[in-house]
C-alpha cells in the first residue's frame, strides 16, 4: 500500500494491521501488547472479494485524501470513496470491457491501480492510473469519482505488478508537474520506440499527462531492452527543487549485483539531462548487507533522533525499510524475511549527489549510467558550479556540455538501528512526540510495530 499524503496516518493504519507491537531501539526485545481492534476508530473491508483463484487480486494498492477529509481508495478493479470515518460513499469500477483491445485489456488481467493523486492544480480533481488499457489515467470529480472528465494519453503507468510512483510537484517555469516514475515491461513503450522510465507530465487540459520528449524524459537505451533491466521504484519525494524517487535495482547494467539508490531530477531544469543517481548501503550490525529497499519515508528528526545524528532537530532524514534478499549477498532481487530500519542524514544524501555530480564532470565515464540513452561524462580540470546541478553546461558563451546523466560511485552507508529476522518490514511512516521519533511500521503479514527512538 502507498500513500501520496501523510496527513492523519491513523486513518489508514486501522485498515491493514491486526497486531501492534512496541519496539524500543535502545533494547533488543520486542513486547506484545494488545490487539489492534482494541484502538480501532474505524475499519473499511473491501466488498469485493472474488472467488479462488482472485481472491489475492482483491486488495488494495493506494489512498489518498482530499482537503475536505474524504478517502480516496485505489484497489484491484475498483475505486472507493469513503467519509472520515470511514464509511463507504461511493464505488466504481474500474474493469470496463466494453472498451476496445488493448496492449493489456481488463477482461485477461486484473487492473491494479497504479497513481492516485489529488490534482492540486484545479478543483475537485482525482488522477487515477491503472495497469490496463495501455496505462492510461483518467481525470475524474472528487465528489463523483464515476464521472470521468478526460483521459490521459497512453503509457503513463506501469502493466499489472510493475511499480510506478508519481508525485505533484514544481517543474520549469512554475508550472505544476506530475512526475511519474515506472518498471519497465515489454508492454509499456512509448511512441518513440523507447521505455520512458521517468517523465515530468503537464496537468493542463489541452493534452493532459503528455511529456516532451527531448525535455521531460529519461529513457532506456538498447541495451537496456535486451537486458530488461528492471528498476523497482518505492517511493518519490521532493526536496529543495529536486524530486528524488526511492528503488532497487542492479548496481548498472552489466551488473549481476542487487543495491538500493536514490534517483533525482532538477525541477526547474529546462530538461532531465542533470538526472544522478547514488547508491544507499544499510548495514547489519554484524556487517551483514541489507540490499533490498523496500519502504521509505521522508520527514523530520525527533530532538533525542537528532542529537545522535549530529542535527538540529527537525532537520530532514530519509528512513528506510530494507530486507536482505535470497541467495548470496546482493544476488537477487527477492527479499527474505529478514529486514532492517536505517536512517539517512540529507546531508549526507546531498553531499553523495554532489561528488557523484563532481565525478562526472572531472573524472571522466566511470560515472556514466550505462542502462540510460545518450548518459556521458566528461574531464574537465573546472570548479564545480551549483547550477551544475540542474544545468549540465558551461556558464558562458560556449554552452559546452559537460554530462548527461550521473552516478555516485561511492555509496551513503547507515547502520541499521533496528534489525528484524523473520520479519519483513513493508512500510513506514513517522511521526515526532514531543522528543521522540516514533515510526509505524508495517510489515508483509500484517502486522504494525510502533518503534520509537529515545
């Protein structure tokens, strides 16, 4: 389950978790304490429960809020609207047959939901995204989710249990941008005969969800194609003009080793050629290796959080759920039972953009990503401007290009401050009180642990 919003988590968490169990970081034990339905304000079951062999299919994928407190639910086939307290409002399907042949028609697969955003940008609007129909979204009313005012053009979401993440954000100009970033399949190719695997898409009416193509994308190269290399996004943020987009994925492409990294591009570039990469290690206490991201959550630093990462309080960190995967150490992308919480100073996250930044433009094609068409560096002995960061030119007359597309070879390390063997850790989200961080964290057999640092 992904959210697009943070605002009283509570509301959902009542929905998916049976168990809560506090876990201290301080200690090593984990004590159980009462039933969720004791705490229990609310609960919403889904309705649509299918026979076996479906019934796994009916589950939900994504919620979001609206400013008025209603709760938008995106699950296999449906939409739902709720009430804050959780009562169903309104239903819709999202499994048309009557609609013409497409790459992945609804009547041969399931149509999970891929993006449900609440468009900012006007009134009463609802992007949905699902995996059918060539991934294409619809713009429906807020307060009539059947009503379906336009639709997008194809191949902005991921097919079936791809992953695709998407936030609102600022782009160049001002403008409001929906950045979409997805997995890639065989189906989900664009009309330039490339996998698009992150766009920047205009919201406006007149082609709604469209990119330019030369400005707005990062695209697989051949290589990429025959290989397919795959990417699984977990979660997008913004900061300070950046959108960064959580994954796992192979080191590069001629890699058989698993990690986990950060991707960002510049909001307000003219194009994503800026787009870096850098790795993220989560460490065991023993040394063991973690590869496998899979939830993050950016937010604040409680005080007592803070002081032992060296900030000031509330300054932003990146936690992170990861789990080891099966097999020998970054060998595979599946993950075991076995998972772990760490924590990232944006400092240090910032600092690996820099170098990595810093590399390509000095140190020549280690730097390059392999996987993305037209990725360069270059080795030019000149200081590093911050508009590098978003402008891969030189600031004079020349306008010579100095990269496209970067990586950091150096990955940002963390130890983790909570490991779990048998348990795979599956989302989290955070919240402060008064000096503690306290994380809620779900996990794959759905059960919720409140983790708090002190």
């Amino acid at each position: 389950m992904e959210s697009h919003r943070s605002r009283n988590p509570v509301l959902w968490i009542v929905l998916l978790s049976w168990i809560i169990i506090c876990v201290h970081l301080l200690t090593t034990s984990a004590q159980y304490l009462r039933d969720l339905s004791d705490y229990e304000l609310a609960s919403f079951d889904n309705p649509d429960v299918l026979d076996e062999p479906q019934r796994r299919a009916s589950k939900f994928n994504h919620f979001t809020l609206s400013d008025h407190g209603d709760v938008f639910v995106g699950a296999v086939n449906w939409l739902y609207r709720l009430d804050r307290s959780l009562a169903e409002m309104q239903n819709v399907s999202t499994c048309d047959d009557s609609r013409p042949w497409s790459v992945a028609p609804c009547h041969l697969t399931n149509n999970y939901n891929k993006i449900l955003v609440v468009d900012s940008t006007r009134p009463n609007s609802l992007i949905t995204c699902g995996g059918v129909y060539d991934g294409i979204c619809q713009l429906r009313q807020l307060q009539d989710i059947r009503n379906v005012m336009m639709e997008s053009v194809p191949n902005v979401a991921g097919f079936e249990d791809a992953s695709t993440v998407s936030l609102i954000a600022p782009g160049r100009d001002g403008q409001q941008l929906l950045y979409v970033a997805v997995t890639f399949t065989r189906e989900n190719i664009g009309d330039h005969g490339n996998f698009l695997a992150i766009t920047r898409r205009r919201l406006d009416s007149n082609s709604f969800l469209s990119v330019s193509y030369f400005e707005d994308t990062v695209s697989y190269n051949n290589r990429a194609y025959v290989g397919f290399y795959t990417i699984k996004y977990v979660m997008p943020f913004e900061h300070y003009g950046f959108t960064y987009f959580v994954a796992s994925q192979k080191e590069d492409l001629n890699s058989a080793h698993f990690v986990s990294k950060i991707n960002r591009v510049c909001q307000v570039g003219l194009n994503l050629d800026a787009y870096t990469e850098i790795t993220l290690q989560c460490s065991g206490s023993n040394g063991s290796a973690y590869s496998l991201v899979q939830a993050a959550h950016f937010g604040p630093a409680g005080p007592d959080l803070a002081a032992s990462l060296g900030l000031h309080a509330d300054e932003q960190v990146l936690y992170a759920v990861f789990a080891k995967n099966q097999g020998a150490p970054g060998t595979s992308d599946v993950p075991t039972d076995h998972s772990a919480l760490c924590v990232y100073r944006m400092t240090d996250i910032l600092d690996a953009f820099k170098e990595a930044v810093r590399g390509c433009i000095q140190d020549g094609n280690a730097y390059s990503v392999y996987y993305i068409e037209g990725s360069f560096c270059s080795s030019f002995g000149i200081d590093i401007l911050d508009r590098y960061f978003c402008i891969p030119v030189t600031n004079d007359a020349t306008q010579t290009r100095l990269f496209q597309y970067a990586k950091g070879i150096d990955p940002v390390p963390s130890t983790a401050i909570l490991e779990l063997p048998g348990t795979l850790m599956s989302s989290i989200i955070t919240t402060i009180e008064v000096n503690h961080t306290i994380a809620l964290i779900g996990t794959s057999s759905g059960d919720l642990l409140k983790v708090i640092s002190s």
